[in-house]
C-alpha cells in the first residue's frame, strides 16, 4: 500500500502550522526586546542624575539643539528630538539585553 500522498499533506500542513507560530511569537519577543532596551535607557538616565559629577554621567547630546517650526497659518507645528546618551544609560541598555538573553 502506498499512500505517500495522503500521509505527506498533514505532515506539510504541520510544518506551515509551526512556522507561522514561531514567526509571530518571533514579533513579540522583539518587541520585548525593544521596551527592555528603552527600560534600560530610562534606569541608566535615572542613575547617571542620581550619581551627578561622576563619571556614569558623562555622555554626549544628539539631535536638533533648536526645535524646527512649521506655521501653517492655522495651525503651527514644532518638530524637535534629542538624544542624550550618558555611560549609565549604556549601562542599562546592557544591563537590558542581560535581562532579554535570561527571560528569552
């Protein structure tokens, strides 16, 4: 008796079935990812304004110093971003990914 046919499609389907599962827990794994390194950000900054004067809060400042404005006439918008990245805030960063690779 051969029934290659038959016992090969639930096989496939199980596969495309497992693969679809990985990806979207892949989705939210990454998204763990990125608030642990944004939790990271945030402890480093808290440490590097408790710890004032030490080294932990040296870092250097990215972005735009002065906000760029856009008038529209009936409605003005002002577009700003700045990054301040201190060795506390490296810390956490690091100290995040620890936590990730532990819970992953």
């Amino acid at each position: 008796m051969e029934d290659g046919g038959s016992r090969g499609a639930p096989h496939r389907i199980r596969k495309v079935y497992t693969k679809e599962r990985r990806g979207s827990s892949l989705k939210r794994i990454n998204w763990v990812l990125v608030v642990l390194v944004l939790i990271g950000f945030v402890i480093g900054r808290f440490i590097g304004t408790y710890f004032d004067g030490t080294f932990l809060n040296y870092g250097q400042n990215f972005g735009l110093s002065s906000p760029v404005e856009l008038n529209l006439g009936f409605i003005i918008l002002t577009f700003g971003l700045e990054f301040n990245i201190t060795i506390a805030s490296v810390i956490g960063v690091i100290i995040s990914f620890v936590v990730y690779r532990f819970i992953r």
